[in-house]
C-alpha cells in the first residue's frame, strides 16, 4: 500500500510511517513545518480540497494524525475555533481522498467518543465542546468519505512514548512534577494509557483491513495513583504517592471553570465538569495487554541513569 500519512512529524504520524515502512508499505509524509523525514509541506488546517487532491493521488490510503490542545484556554466562543481545527480539515481530506478514489483511512480520534458511546447519561457532547466536535469529526468525516472509503477512528487515551524529540504535549508539567521536590497526590480515577507504537500498530492493522470501525485502543488501564508512581520511577525519584481528596480536587477544577468564566474563556474539556471525568475509572476494555513500561521510560527519562 501507499499511504499518506498527515502529522507525519508528530508523535504518532512518525510512529505510523515507521510501522508501514517495516510492513512493507510506502508512507508519505505531510507536516505543517520542516523536520527530517517529512517529505511535503503543507498546513492541512487551512489546506482547501484542491491543495489535497495532488497529494492524495496515487495513494490508496490516508492517516489524519494531528491534534488540538483541548485544555488551552480561548475566548469565548470556542466551539467556531474547535471546530476549525478538529472537523473542518478532516471533512475536506476525506472528501479530497474520495475524489481521488482512495479505499481506506484512518483518523486518530478520541476515547471520549468511546466513552459517550458507553455512557450517554453523561452527556459529554453537551458539557465539552472538544467532544462534541470531536464526534462531529468521525460522523462528518464519514459521511464526506462517503461508502467507498470506509474510516476507522482510533479512539486514543494517554499515549506514551517519544518520536525524535516529539514527547506527548501533557509530558512536560508532569516530567517536572515527578523530579521536584513537591509531594505527588493523586485522586481517585484513572484512565487507559496506550504507547505510540502500539497506536502505529492497530492503525496500520485497520489500514490493512480497509476498516471502518470505531477502534478504542489501550495496552493497560492505569489509576491515577499507579501512573504517577510510575512516571516517579521513571525518573529515577521512586517515591510514595499520597491521596488527593476527591473533594479538594472537585474544588480545585470548579475554582478553575470560574477563573476561566471571569476572564470570558472556555477550554475544549470544560472544568466545571471535569472532576466527573477525572474522578472516574476512564478504562476501556479489552486492552491489549503489551506493557507500557518502555513508553514510560521513553517519555520521562531517568537523566540520572547514564
């Protein structure tokens, strides 16, 4: 296969194109800015359908591997800008690559969409605008694709793991949290956690199969507490994790939502709800089982060891 891989220079694009490359496939490469290995510039963002016709030719797939930062404050309204950057880009891609008669995609969604599935009386769409246009992305997206390119949407939890000098963009606060001095808590809750790699494999799997499904993926489900005694090993500053009052951490995020409210801001993953996510085991089953112990130490690195 000849796939096109769009965010081939982020964490998971890069692990992507590795995957199909080691398979036997050829990867093409698309990125907004210059990075060794990316083989064409363009910002997909703003790139209209006839920018993305002349890419997509020749392909018989395409890999949607960007992201948007949901928890960055932005004035209010958010949901125009949100969905400029989650739906907007991949409904033209998708509608570019059935024109140019592709048979298979693949775009890295979220497990929101997975868990909105699962728990309707949750109703995360309403609460969260990253939600809400994260599922306008994959049943859009679909739909401009239409029935001969079928979609499968990776439904990605925490992804660990390092490409180049690529780490998750969550890393960096908690790299510096794990090596301080400062004692580490921890609520109740927890959530699925998948490595890059692993995320690479089950997309070049589903481009195999031409898929079209609603893939969640985990390789294991984490509380919070045992993700950060973790992430503290691996740094090198193993170390007891304390518990975090349910109630001081709903107190904190309420306090958060109101600060956002004063300055006339919202962010995609709202606040003021998001001690219901936080505080909650976000597991997804099945999981595949691989350990995350080399993703773990790939993004939070004892710098100590050598």
């Amino acid at each position: 296969m000849r796939i096109l891989v769009v965010g081939g220079s982020g964490l998971i694009g890069a692990h992507v194109a590795d995957v199909l490359r080691e398979r036997g496939h050829t990867a093409t490469t698309v990125a907004r800015t210059a990075q060794p290995g990316v083989d064409h510039l363009l910002d997909v963002g703003s790139a209209s359908i006839d920018d993305l016709r002349p890419l997509l030719a020749g392909h018989e797939g395409v890999v949607y591997a960007t992201r948007t930062d949901e928890q960055r404050p932005l004035p209010k309204p958010i949901y125009p800008e949100f969905r400029r950057d989650n739906v907007d880009p991949v409904v033209r891609l998708l509608t570019a690559a059935r024109l140019e008669n592709l048979t298979r995609a693949v775009v890295m969604g979220s497990y929101y969409t997975y868990f909105d599935r699962l728990h309707p009386q949750w109703r995360l769409a309403e609460r969260h605008t990253y939600i809400r246009c994260r599922l306008e992305q994959a049943r859009e997206g679909r739909a401009a694709a239409g029935p001969g390119l079928p979609v499968a949407v990776l439904e990605l939890p925490f992804v660990f793991g390092r490409a180049g000098d690529r780490l998750p963009n969550w890393a960096g606060p908690l790299d510096r949290w794990a090596r301080s001095r400062t004692p580490l808590l921890a609520p109740t809750g927890g959530s699925a956690a998948a490595s890059a790699r692993s995320v690479a494999e089950i997309a070049v799997d589903a481009l195999e199969q031409a898929s079209g499904a609603d893939i969640p993926v985990a390789d294991e489900n984490l509380s919070w507490h045992d993700m950060i005694t973790r992430i503290a090993g691996a740094v090198g500053r193993p170390r007891r994790v304390g518990r975090l009052p349910a109630g001081a951490a709903r107190a904190a995020l309420r306090l958060g939502g109101a600060a956002q409210a004063l300055g006339r801001k919202e962010s995609g993953i709202n606040p003021s709800h998001l001690a219901d996510l936080l505080l909650t085991d976000l597991f997804v089953q099945p999981t595949t089982g691989r350990s995350l112990d080399a993703a773990l130490r790939e993004t939070f690195p004892d710098n100590g060891a050598a």
